[in-house]
C-alpha cells in the first residue's frame, strides 16, 4: 500500500503543482489586464467547489482557494449569465439597476460597459499571460542553465527505410530541414515525426559538399517512456554526435529572451502543425492528450530526474528544472487552447466581441445561450476523446497494476 501511495504521490502532485501554477497566472492574466482598466470583480478563484481558504482584500475581491485544484476563474462583477457577455436588452436592464442602486455613472466600472477594445484584451490577457510564463520560463533556463546542442550528424541509416532510399550515409551532418538551419539533432526527429506521409527536405554536409536529399517518413506506433504509446513518422536514421561536436551554450540576458520567444513559437507551430494534419485527415488525433495523460507524463519525467540523481541536492535540482520546462510547455498548450473560437473558451468570447465590433451591437442572448451549450458539448467530447487515447495510451490496468506492486 505504501508503494501504491508513493507512486500515486508521484504522479499526482507534480501535476496538480504545475497546473496550478499554469492556471494561476492565466487567471492573473485575466484579473491584473482588468485591474488597469479599472474593472470591478468579485472574486478570484484557484480551484473549484467548497473553498478551504479564502478572504477579501480591501478592493472587495474575495480570493478563494478551492478543494479541486484543476481550474480557476475570475468572476467580474454584474455577471448576467454562463457566457459572461449580456446582450442589448440585459445590459440596458443591467444599467437601470446600477443606477438606481449607485447613482448615475455607476455602469462605467463594470465590465461589460468598458469600450470594446478593453474587454478584449481583458479576455486575451489570460492566453498572453501563459505565453509570457513560458517565454520567461525558457529564457530564465537558458541564461542560467543553459542547453547542450548535440549537431544531426548521422550514426545509422536503417536498411530499405526512407532514409536509405533517399541516399543517407552514415557521418552525414544534417543541416537543413525544409530549408530551415538546423542546430540540435532535436529539431529533426520533431520535424519528422510530424510528417509522416509528407516529402521532407534536407540538406547535408558531406566531405565538405551540400547535399540535397527528400525523405517521406513512415508512420511507426512505439512507446514512449513519457507520452506512452505514441505514432510519429520515422525514416530510420540512427544520430549521434561525438563528444568534440557537443557544445553547452549559455545565453545573455537579451538572446535568452529572443530563444524563448523562438522556443514558445515553434512549440505553438507544432500545434497549429499537428491540428492542420489531423483536420485534414494526415493524423489521427491519438496524440491529443487530457489530464491522465498530463499526470502521466509529469509523473514519468519526476521518476526520470529522482532516478537519474542519487545525490539529494542534484536530484532536487534536476527534479526542479525538468517540473519547470513542463510548466512551460504546459502553459503553452493552455494559452493555445484557450484561444480556440468555442464560446466557453476565451477565444469565444473574442469571437462574439468580433460580431460585435462588425454589427454594433452584442450577439443576441439566445444566440449566446446556443452557442455556450454547443461550446460546453464539443469541449466535453473533446475532453472525453483525450481521456480514452490517454487510457488507450497508458493501459489503465497494467498501470495501476504498477503501481500496486
């Protein structure tokens, strides 16, 4: 039973540690772009249900902290219904009431008579702020940590795979890929593993020429020690790089910044990539994870950095810097997904604040209404569809079945 709890300790507190973090400064994002706008608000919540602490500042915000950690949300005040964006007729009820409770002008601190400009980006400041966690998340890594780039020089080529059809040889330096200059073997196996099917360019340096060659990955269904079961493109090449080749670069403040940002952008076009291939029918969608497979995955990399790390300090070290680049990734994903144009998402709110912008006037309330449900059912399925490839990744019973010895 202790080994039970020690495993389940392992994979459920790093998890509720980083989402928390994530989704506190998503909602900071939310509450401090409304502050500046002087926006009247209620409360701001960390977590959901009875709440095991709480008190009011002396704005009048309640800050609540709730027994399920696994969300938050900032409760601006006058809200009128589930979609948070009243139509014509509501806020015209609304300002009467404001009036005849506060006096006249009282409207003009509440959300929902703010100029539209404000109440957009009081929306997108949440995204932004994920995106700015993980830019400075990266940055702060790069600058004292640093990163070990390791070239793309080629150690194997797979007998009859694509790579050898295409004419790779062993002690071949990558150096492009689909014309663009590749540092880190990395950045290859990313490029291929979401282009299975799909012609891939490169280029390599080869007794001192450049060589073009086109490689189409196969798709290839292994297991991954941290995302479990995974189907990515392959084209059989085994890299390597000698010891002479690696180098550990250690950023200025100024490059630490522009490598975050560069960091945070092609995590972003990984996801527009693997979202445009799936739409189109290039991918399945069996990557799509929900939060058994985050837990997984933060519990995989807290067992990798405990176990690579016998001393307790190192292993504290590690253990923080691998928690931390996860928060990072993480944060992305949750601004991505936020910014999707479903009414319960924030990007929905942007999207009926677009309407609004267009034809003068808010989208009708039963529009609102229909839309919410409609936006609550798709992320619902959405949800349950990343469940089910979490389950299907991870077999649930063999899992637990580890746990348990």
């Amino acid at each position: 039973m202790l080994g039970f709890l020690g495993q389940a300790l392992i994979y459920v507190v790093p998890f509720l540690l980083v989402l928390t973090l994530v989704v506190t400064v998503h909602e900071l994002g939310h509450f401090l772009t409304a502050r500046v706008f002087k926006v009247k608000m209620d409360r701001f919540s960390i977590g959901f249900g009875r709440a095991i602490f709480q008190r009011t500042d002396r704005h009048g915000v309640e800050w609540r902290l709730g027994w399920l950690p696994l969300g938050g949300y900032v409760k601006f005040s006058g809200d009128l219904d589930a979609t948070g964006v009243p139509d014509r007729a509501g806020l015209e009820a609304m300002k009467r009431e404001l009036v005849a409770e506060h006096g006249p002008g009282a409207e003009r601190d509440y959300l929902y008579f703010k100029p539209l400009w404000q109440r957009a980006l009081i929306v997108a400041g949440g995204p932004f702020a994920n995106f700015v966690l993980a830019i400075a998340i990266f940055a702060l890594l790069f600058s004292l940590v640093g990163v070990e780039l390791r070239p793309a020089r080629v150690m194997e080529v797979a007998p009859n795979s694509p790579a050898a059809v295409a004419g790779f040889r062993p002690g071949d330096l990558i150096t492009q890929v689909n014309g663009k200059m590749i540092a880190d073997g990395g950045e290859v196996t990313r490029v291929v593993a979401l282009s299975s099917g799909t012609p891939v360019d490169f280029v390599v340096e080869r007794a001192g020429a450049n060589v073009r060659l086109t490689a189409t990955p196969e798709r290839v269904t292994t297991q991954d020690p941290i995302a479990g079961k995974v189907s990515i493109g392959r084209i059989g090449l085994g890299l390597g790089s000698s010891r002479d080749e690696v180098r550990h670069v250690r950023y200025g403040p100024i490059a630490a910044v522009g490598r975050g940002f560069t960091e945070t952008g092609d995590i972003l076009k990984t996801t527009f990539t693997y979202i445009g291939r799936m739409i189109s029918g290039r991918e399945s969608g069996d990557q799509l994870s929900g939060p058994l497979g985050i837990a997984k995955a933060s519990g995989a990399l807290t067992n990798a950095a405990v176990a690579a790390n016998p001393d307790p300090l190192a292993m504290i070290g590690n253990l923080l810097l691998t928690l931390t680049s996860f928060a990072a990734i993480l944060s992305v994903g949750i601004g991505f997904l936020n910014l999707l144009p479903v009414p319960v998402l924030d990007g929905g709110h942007l999207m009926f604040y677009a309407y609004e912008a267009v034809a003068r006037r808010p989208v009708a309330a039963r529009v609102q209404e229909a839309g919410y449900r409609v936006g609550l059912a798709l992320l619902a399925s959405l949800m349950l569809f990343a469940t089910w490839n979490d389950l299907q990744k991870l077999n649930l019973f063999k899992f637990l079945g580890g746990l348990v010895s």
